[in-house]
C-alpha cells in the first residue's frame, strides 16, 4: 500500500491540509511544535491504529473549537501486473477517511460509504499492512520503546512484520490444539476415572442383580422340582390306590367266592337238611304207624286177655272140653300173632329209633353246620359290605387323588417341563427358604441395575475409545507441533542469519560491531530476538534500556530496523524522530543507508525528523511543516 495522499480537516493544529505522498522516503521535518507528529498521528488514525485510540481520546484530536473531524487517506489501487491490491475496486485511487466527532461518535468511510473497522482491517490485509505493528509505524519514543522491549515480543513483532506470524500461528494452533487435547485429554481421563469408579459401582451392583437373577433362577428351578416332586408324589399316591384297588379287588373277590362257596355249602346242607327232616318226619310217622300197630296189638292182647278171663267165668257153664279147645286154637293163635306182631313192630320200631336217632344226630349235625355256616355267611356279608366300602373309599379316593395328580401337574407344567426330581420335598423347601433368604437381602436391587451398568459400560467403552483417540490424537499434535516448530525455528533461523549479516554491516559503518541471534528456539513461547551492539571497540552486549546511550540505542534500532527493511512485507512504513539522540555522523549514516535501501524499492517510508537537512542531498521527498498563529501548514520541498 502506498498512501499517494493525506488530507486532514480540523485535526489538531490542522485547519485543513494536503500532504502529497510519493514512492520511497518522504521526509516531513519542521521545529518543535509545528505539526509533524500530528501528521502520522493522522495516518495512524485514518488506519484505524489500536495504539492512538487507547493512547488518547479521539474526540480530544479534533481542532479547538470545531464538533467535528476529518482525516482521509487517499490510497494507491494502482494494478500490480495483472490485478488490483483491492479488486472489488476497479479504480486506481481509494478514499479512506476516519470521521470524529466532539460527541465520541467515530466511524470510517470507504468510497463515501460507511464502513466497519473490521472492513478497514480487510482492506489493510490486503494491502500488506498491519498499523498495530510497532515496526510498521513508530510513533515518538518508540524507537526506545522497542529497545526496551523483552526479546519476546521483539520477536513477535519482527514475525508480523515480515509476514511470518502464519508460521508462529501453525505453531500456536498445532499447541493450541494439543493444549485443547490435553485438556480434553485430562478431563477424559477424569471422566474415564469417575464412570470407572462409577462402572465399579455398578458393576458390584450388576453381580449382584446377576446373582440375585441366578437366584430367582434357582428358586424358579427349586419351585419347579417342588412341583414336579409334589407330581411323583402324587403319582405314587395313585400308584398306591391303584394298588390297593387292585388289592381290594382281589380280596373282594376271594370274599365273594367264599361266600359263594358258603351259599353253595349252605343250599347243599339246607337241601341235605330238608331231605333229611323229610326222612326224619317219614321214620316219625312209620314209629307212629308201628306205635298204633304195638298199641293196637297190645290192646288185641288186653282184649285177649281180658277174654281169657271171662272165659274162666263161663267154663262152668261152659263144657270144659269145649272152650279149651277155643281158648287153645283161638286165642293163642291170636295171642301170638299179636305178640309176634308187636314184636315185629318193636323191633321195627327200635330199628326206626335207631335210624331216627341217627337221623335227628345227622339233621343236628347238619343243623350246626348250617348255623356256622350263616355265622361265616354273616361274617363273609361283613367282610364284603367292609371291602365293597373300602373299595369304594379307595377309588373315590383314587379319583380325587387322579385330579390333585391333574391339578398338580397343570400346575407344574406352567413352571416348565418335567425334570428329574433329585431331592426331597422337605430338602427342596429348605433349599427354597434358603435361597428366600438370599433374596431377601438383595430385595434392593432393582431391575434397572442392568440398564444402569450397561449404560456406564457403554458410555466407559466410549470414554475408553475416545481416550484412545485423545492419545492418538495428541501424538499426532505433539509430532505436528514438532514438525510447525521445526519449520517455524527453520524459517527464522535463515530470516535472522541474513538479517544478522546486514545488521553488522550497517553496524560497521557506524563503527560499532553487532549480532541478530535467536534465542530459545526450542519453545517458541520463550523464543526471543536477541539484538547485540558493541560501541567504539567494546564487546557486543545486550540492546536494553540501561547499558546503552540514548544515541548508541536508536543507532543500534535504526541499523536492525534497516537490516530488517527488505524482508518486511508492509509498502509501507513510518518513523518518528528517531534521530533525535544520534550524534551527526551517526544521523548522516542512517538517512543515507536508509535512502539506499527504499530507493529501488516498490516501497513508502515516512520519516519524521526535525533535522531534514540529513536527507538535502538524498533522493527524498522532503516536506516541511510550520506553524504560524496556531494553524499547521504544510509545503513540500523537492
């Protein structure tokens, strides 16, 4: 950039000014107090420089009695080869002003439009120049101030000012980056520390929901067998009913053939019974028939005898030979047979009672037989109306054990299959109290542990997985801060090696010796520009505030400030009395250096210095500022 011309209304001492601006060094020189500091003040601002706005109200720059400001930089869009520095402008001259205003109200215009200051820092970019840089613009004292400055931000400033700050940038990222990685890195860690220890917590809790799942399992097994045990013992019920029906059955069975066989005994000897009482009655009534028979006879033989008697009566009157031959062939015949009849009859009639005797013995016998028969009858009807009765109690009982059997197994299949029953019912009830017990104790351990430690085992493996990124990540930044650091060291070296070489020649000119070093390469937030001069003879030391004169430190600036000019990217640049401690050797050198090295240049340098009679005999553009009444003019000397 190069500014072709300023013009100021109401700024300070100006009332209203042109100042003309060429290619190479202008020179504004004057007295003390005429107005040439005012004139850089005037481009800073118009550039929208941080320094003049915290250095100073704005409002205070406007000229006394006036409301309002106006500073504007007309600026050289001029095609460098093929395109504009500003191609949005197809124009070879661009207006920049700065407006200020007694009210605090400051604004920019660009082309007559109003324009932010982040559209002016744009514009600036674009150009080349950074006005915050203290070697592109040095107001008064700052050629001491940068003397003074820590080797640091000599450094830094240096950087900007040659346009390698994207190299200390790709550092500062790529540290950036690792810091924020770290960073990252560290609280990964923490967060990775904490869902472990939480992960830990849980997973306890996770065992125990686990164990207390197993648990339930177990006590879901337990029940089941339970069941199934209460099945088999069930089935070994009926088993047993059936048995015992089976038993029952055969017993009833055997109960009703005895009985059987006691009816058929019974009908046997009753039928027995009645032929014998049929015989007996038949012998009763053939004793009677020979008891009338013997009764009879007997009667026949009274009769006879009684007729024997009479007849003693009637032999008297009877011949005697004539009823003894009666009573002889009559009634002894009729006496015997009478007598042989009942004899006869009683030997029949004892042969009947012996029969009947043997008969009645026999009918008694039978009749006995029959009686305990009817006791076994009766005994046998007991026994089968006990075993009908058992039977049925048996089988009622079998049916309703078949549906508990039912009951239980319905019950049992809802618990699952069957399986093997391995232990008792009273074993498998302790075992299940046992393990009631166990659960019990874990009966705070909800179903959401699960989700809990699978949730944190997740979010642990993300954690886990992101650290190992982190890690990755941070080896890749801290060799890619090596490598930025490397590249950064690489560049500054060889900047600072050529400008070391034109530093101690300009030095040797001024008869003083000199060195330009990098210091602290290695960390390039301590890395700083170490600036050595050595006077009359003596060894280089430090460039501070303290060792060297006033003259001897503004030499030693200038003579690095022009060592550092053909590597500064800026067109343009300004200084402020910065000869004002150098003796007139000294003075002469550095304005001489100085022309030499803007004058083949694509450059503008601005010198303010009340002695411009150094730059008489140089190619320069010498204007000169007075100040008559209290108003600044300006008029320019070829």
């Amino acid at each position: 950039m190069l500014i072709q011309e300023l013009i100021v209304e109401n700024f300070m001492s100006y009332e209203y000014a042109r100042v003309p601006f060429k290619k190479g060094v202008n020179v504004i020189g004057g007295p003390n107090g005429a107005g040439k500091s005012s004139l850089l003040l005037a481009i800073s601002v118009g550039l929208g420089q941080t320094y003049t706005e915290r250095s100073r109200k704005l409002s205070d720059l406007i000229r006394w009695g006036q409301d309002q400001a106006r500073v504007t930089l007309i600026l050289d869009n001029s095609k460098l080869g093929a395109r504009r520095p500003e191609p949005k402008y197809q124009k070879d001259q661009l207006f920049l002003t700065r407006v200020l205003r007694k009210d605090g109200k400051y604004w920019f215009e660009l082309e007559n439009r109003a324009a932010g200051k982040q559209d002016v820092e744009r514009l600036l970019g674009k150009f080349g120049v950074d006005p915050n840089n203290m070697l592109i613009i040095m107001h008064q004292n700052m050629v001491e101030q940068f003397s003074v400055l820590s080797n640091v931000d000599k450094l830094r400033m240096v950087e900007e000012a040659v346009g390698l700050e994207p190299f200390r940038n790709n550092v500062v990222q790529a540290k950036t980056k690792l810091t924020r990685i770290l960073t990252q890195e560290e609280s990964v860690g923490k967060l990775l520390d904490q869902a472990k220890q939480t992960l830990n917590y849980w997973r306890q809790q996770y065992e125990k929901f686990q164990e207390k799942k197993q648990l339930k399992l177990k006590r879901d097994f337990l029940n089941r067998e339970l069941s199934w045990a209460e099945v088999e013992r069930r089935e070994v019920i009926v088993k047993n009913l059936q048995t015992n029906i089976q038993k029952s059955q055969r017993a009833l069975s055997k109960i009703e053939a005895e009985r059987q066989a006691v009816l058929d005994d019974l009908n046997s000897k009753s039928k027995h019974q009645q032929k014998l009482k049929a015989e007996t009655k038949d012998s009763f009534d053939q004793r009677l028939i020979l008891e009338r028979e013997v009764a009879k006879n007997q009667t026949i033989i009274e009769l006879l005898d009684q007729f024997y008697l009479e007849t003693q009566v009637i032999e008297t009157t009877i011949a005697k030979d004539k009823l003894k031959l009666l009573r002889s062939e009559n009634l002894k015949e009729l006496t015997k047979t009478s007598r042989n009849n009942i004899q006869k009859a009683v030997a029949q009639i004892k042969e009947n009672q012996t029969n009947l005797s043997d008969l009645e013995e026999l009918l008694d016998k039978i009749s006995i037989d029959i009686s305990k028969q009817h006791v076994n009858l009766s005994l046998l009807d007991f026994k089968h109306t006990q075993a009908v009765n058992e039977l049925n109690a048996v089988e009622k009982s079998l049916k309703e054990s078949e549906q508990n059997l039912d009951v239980s197994v319905a019950k049992a299949e809802q618990l699952g299959a069957r399986v093997a029953v391995l232990k008792s019912a009273s074993e498998l009830q302790a075992e299940i109290s046992l393990t009631d017990g166990h659960l019990a104790a874990l009966s705070n351990v909800s179903e959401e542990i699960e989700q809990q430690y699978m949730s944190y085992s997740k979010l642990y493996l993300e954690l886990k997985e992101k650290a190992q990124l982190v890690a990755e990540n941070r080896e890749k930044t801290l060799e890619e801060v090596k490598t930025r650091i490397q590249a950064w060291r690489t560049v500054m070296e060889q900047l600072l090696s050529r400008v070391n070489l034109e530093y101690q020649r300009i030095m040797n000119q001024t008869l003083a010796t000199g060195e330009v070093l990098l210091s602290n390469s290695n960390d390039i937030e301590t890395a700083g520009l170490e600036i050595y001069v050595g006077f009359k003879g003596s060894k280089p030391v430090a460039l501070d505030a303290y060792t060297q004169s006033g003259g001897e430190r503004t030499t030693a600036t200038m003579g690095f400030l022009l060592a550092l000019q053909q590597h500064v990217r800026s067109p343009f640049r300004a200084v402020d009395e910065y000869d004002i401690h150098m003796d007139p050797k000294n003075r002469e050198m550095i304005a001489k250096v100085l022309v030499s090295m803007i004058k083949d240049a694509n450059s503008q340098y601005i010198v303010i210095t009340p002695s411009q009679i150094t730059f008489a005999q140089q190619d320069a553009n010498v204007i000169t500022v007075q100040n008559l009444e209290g108003k600044s003019l300006v008029r320019e000397v070829a």
